[in-house]
C-alpha cells in the first residue's frame, strides 16, 4: 500500500474478523518520469546553444547547476522521445533518463495458518476498496517448522 490511513484500515478490518494484521514499513526508489535533456557543457558552448534554441523558437527549457540544459519530465516514455526527436531535428542529442523519486510503501502481516484460512474470493472482497493493494502469500518456515 502507499497510504498509511489504507493500511490502518485494514488492519481495522481485519481485527473486526477476528484476525491480527501488523503494519511495517518499507522504503523503495521508485521511477515517476523521464528527463530530456542536454548534457553537461562548458559554458561557451551552453551559451551558444542556448542562442541556437531560441533562435528556432525553443524557449521552455532549464539550466541546471551542472550546465545541462533540460528539455522537459514527462510521465510517458512517448512524450519523452517524441521531444527527444524535434529537439534531435535541429542538430543536438538530447538524451532522456528515468526520474525516481523515494516512496513509503506500508506492508500488513497476516498470519493466514491452514485451519483458518480466508478463501480468495474474501480476500478479494476485503481488500476491493484498495485499489493500490497487492498481496503476497509467503510461506514462514519458522511458523511451518
């Protein structure tokens, strides 16, 4: 899950059926966008190609601290290329790299033993007003030993 209110929830939930959930916590790099950009350059030639771009009308660009110029984040590998190509018509190379960023993802242990298993469809049902939700059966074997 991505949101704590979700996992607190559920945990909710679950204790109304009886059973015992525990939240934790995990940490993950996780890519929300592409870059397009120039890479770095002296700045002799950042200047003259700053000139060149709005010369032909380009002018939403960004210099960054390192003098690479970027040509725009998109969500979509295809807004990215198809800027990586008008930009490539008028001679550079502009290069496209992924963006992350860090998320909190929350995490809720069931023990789910033989003897009082949900069936899927409860499972299902349960967790239906989640749509960021994903579970995963993993066997204990300290629990199964």
């Amino acid at each position: 899950l991505k949101n704590s209110d979700s996992a607190h929830d559920i945990v909710t939930k679950l204790g109304e059926l009886g059973r015992e959930g525990n939240i934790r916590t995990d940490k993950q790099k996780v890519q929300y966008a592409y870059w397009v950009y120039l890479e770095s350059m002296p700045d002799d030639e950042l200047s003259r190609v700053i000139s060149e771009l709005e010369a032909n009308g380009i002018k939403d660009y960004h210099q960054n601290d390192r003098n690479e110029l970027s040509m725009g984040i998109y969500n979509g590998i295809q807004g990215a290329k198809q800027r990586q190509l008008n930009i490539a018509t008028l001679g550079y190379q502009p290069l496209i790299g992924p963006l992350y960023r860090t998320e909190t993802q929350y995490w809720i242990d069931v023990a789910d033993m033989n003897y009082n298993t949900f069936a899927e469809d409860a499972w299902t049902s349960y967790l239906s007003g989640y749509p960021d939700i994903l579970r995963k059966s993993v066997r204990c074997d300290l629990i199964n030993a």
